[in-house]
C-alpha cells in the first residue's frame, strides 16, 4: 500500500472573479501560467499545479480548495481504499479534460481526488 500516493499533482480553487485572479497570478506574482480556458487556469508553482475556476465568494472560507493526488490507477486505489473502509463521495469516472477521478472523504470529512491521466 505504500506509494499509492505519488504526490499533490493539483489544487483547484473557486474564485469570485477569474480575471482578477489571473491577473494577480500572472502579473503580480509572477507565475507561469500553462492553461486556460473560459473557465479554469493553471499556474506551474515548482512543478506542481495551482488552479482557479469561477465560484467562489470573496472572504468565505466554505469554498474549500479541490485537491488532487496523482496515483498510478484511480480504479485499483479506489479498491484497495474502499477495502480498508474509506469513504468515497464519488466512483471513479472519466472526466472531459483526460484525467480519470474519485473523490474520497478523510476521518474529518476532507474531500481529495484522486486522479491519472489517460496515456
């Protein structure tokens, strides 16, 4: 079971404004920006992606943060989680942007997502 885990691939954030965002990112702090679409965009922090989508609502805390943990194989981590008891908030799925997920809950009811990358 060790090294099911490969490491924080992604964390997505909801925002009020997008474009402020962008703007504070790109030009403020001086992160590479390497993708965006109408509705999301990724920075390159140190090899690791930090992403924003519309949602959020400025100065509220409830809008956590979506982290993803890359694994080799979400379906086989999703079973040999499930097997030890943890509780997932969604079955493994193909998403429109390559990537296949699950999202489970931590003791505490943190969400995480595991996540690959279709090859």
């Amino acid at each position: 079971m060790r090294g099911l885990i490969k490491k924080v691939n992604n964390i997505t954030f909801a925002v009020s404004n997008l474009k402020e965002t962008i703007n504070f990112y790109e030009n403020i702090l001086g992160l590479k920006k390497t993708g965006e679409w109408s509705t999301y965009v990724i920075f390159d922090v140190g090899g690791m992606e930090l992403a924003f989508e519309p949602g959020g609502k400025k100065g509220r805390k409830e809008d956590a943060p979506d982290v993803f943990l890359l694994v080799d194989d979400v379906d086989e981590a999703y079973k040999k989680l499930k097997a030890k008891g943890v509780k997932f908030a969604t079955e493994p799925k193909d998403q429109y942007w390559g990537g296949r997920t699950a999202a489970f809950l931590d003791p505490d009811e943190n969400m995480f997502i595991l996540v690959h990358f279709k090859k």
